[in-house]
C-alpha cells in the first residue's frame, strides 16, 4: 500500500508534464510543481513497480495516466526521482514508451517514445512519422516533435509538414512560437522553416531555403533561391511574400551582393496556362 500511494505521488503530475501540445490551446501552464487541485489516476494491466535502488517507478502494459481532461496512453510509463536533502523528492523525468498517445480535447499527439526534462521543461516525441493532430491541422515530422516551456516553442525536425485543409508547409525543420493573446491565452503567432522550404495553396507553389509565416496575416515571406510555380509558369526572385488566406503571391528582387543595383526577377511563361490551371502543379506537388 505505501509502494502504491509513493506511485500515486511520483505520477501526480505526469499529464501536465507530457501534454505541451495541448498546453497552446488550453492555454494551461505546464509548470510541474503547480500540478493544481486535479487528482491522477494511473492504470496498467501489469501492475507498478518501485523499483528502489534505481530510483524510479514503472507502470506496465497498457499503461494510462489521466488527469482531468487529459490522458497519457503507453506500453509503459516511468517516472524518475531523486531525494531530496531532510527528506521528500524530485521528479525529474518522466518516460512514456511503446505506441504513446497524448490526448486532450483540443489535440492528439502520436509517437514510440516521449521523454519529459522537468528539469528543463522540454518534452521530446519520437518514433515512427510522429505526428500533432488537431480539429483543423496535422503536423507531422520524421525524426520528433518537441516543446519548450520557457522559450514557448514547438520543434518539428526531419521532412517536418504543417497542414490545413488544402494549404501546407514543410521543410526540414519547423519552429512554432506562442504567445498570449489580448485575453492572456497562449495561441501560435510566428512559424518558421529551415532549410528545402515548400509552401503549397490551390493556386501556388513555392520554394525557398528559409520561410516565415505570420498566422495574424496568413502571409509567408520566403528567401533564398526562391521559385514560385503556377501551371507551367515559373517566377524565380531573390524573396517573395505568400498569402496562404488570398492565394496571391509576390516575388521581389534584391540587392545584388557582387554590385550594380538590384537582382531581378525573372520568370517563364506560357500564354496557355495564365488562366484557370494555378493549382494543378500545386496538387501534383502535394506530400505523398
């Protein structure tokens, strides 16, 4: 019975600690030691462990911890911690592995694994396509999704991909900023990506080595190597500016660093796809 009640404890702040994502549109602090008035309850088919000498408890097979209105699904979940001086202790990692499922009314994030710092506050999914699904988006990456509490960032790394409905960005790397709103609730304010940059809407094409999208504007500024591609009309510029809401897109010349003024923008197009073909090479260019 102690082993159970020091589990209850050690758990006691796992969903605030494994649910960041949907942290950003609750708008509820994830800070570990404000774990609140909410009880945990946390279910495995094969029982808890304490294992002592390692300082760490393990809850396995089909493994579940709930708080309030969000749950924490895995093989297994464990929670290290380390003694504090004149007694008590820290928590100072938390573990989910094997088919892990954070899920709140407002998101459902997928992966193998996810590993909580408490110490850092910064959660990192892995494992397979992970993958952040909410009502109206998905993010995917190849390599892991991640969270920073106190830089208030979202990391998607390796063939990263945000979309929305028939609008999307990829690119190697993908940074989400948050911040409080007018009413102090934490939303998405700025995106940026790195590095083999596409943007897609039903009229466009574009590509670049860097982009940042302000959500407020819906407008994506790309630089570096930029192409947009409309049917079979190719505009190639030193940056360009987006409109994911409008569709329109600008290209833009820029000082030319060897001297002599500015770049230009030049383009190739054909007289028969002006009209009425902007989004087929947009669709043909959609992720697979």
């Amino acid at each position: 019975m102690t082993a159970w009640l020091r589990a209850r404890r050690v758990f006691a702040g796992a969903l605030v600690a494994l649910a960041p994502w949907a942290h950003e549109a609750a708008g509820q602090s994830l800070n570990f030691g404000s774990s609140g008035d909410d009880p945990v309850e946390v279910f495995a088919d094969n029982g808890i462990e304490w294992q002592q000498d390692a300082l760490v408890f393990i809850a396995r097979g089909n493994a579940k911890a709930v708080r309030a209105d969000v749950t924490v699904f895995a093989d297994e979940l464990r929670a290290y911690y380390r003694e504090k001086q004149g007694g008590g202790t820290d928590i100072w990692r938390l573990d989910a592995l094997g088919r892990v499922r954070i899920k709140s009314p407002e998101s459902t994030t997928y992966g193998e694994h996810a590993v909580y710092n408490v110490d850092k506050a910064v959660l990192v999914v892995t494992g397979g396509k992970v993958r952040l699904v909410t009502k109206t988006d998905v993010i995917t990456a190849d390599k892991q999704l991640e969270y920073w509490e106190q830089k208030r960032m979202a990391v998607a790394r390796g063939n990263a991909l945000a979309k929305r409905a028939e609008k999307w960005l990829r690119a190697d790397v993908l940074a989400a900023y948050f911040r409080d709103d007018a009413k102090g609730k934490s939303s998405l304010h700025r995106v940026e990506a790195f590095d083999n940059v596409k943007v897609v809407t039903q009229k466009d094409t574009a590509l670049s080595n860097r982009g940042v999208y302000n959500v407020k504007s819906g407008i994506a500024t790309l630089v570096g190597s930029v192409k947009i591609l409309r049917g079979g009309n190719v505009l190639n510029g030193c940056s360009a500016e987006v409109n994911l809401n409008t569709g329109i897109s600008r290209m833009h010349s820029c000082q030319n660093p060897l001297g002599g003024g500015k770049t230009r923008v030049r383009g190739v197009l054909l007289p028969g796809k002006l009209k009425g073909q902007g989004g087929a090479d947009a669709n043909k260019a959609k992720p697979k």
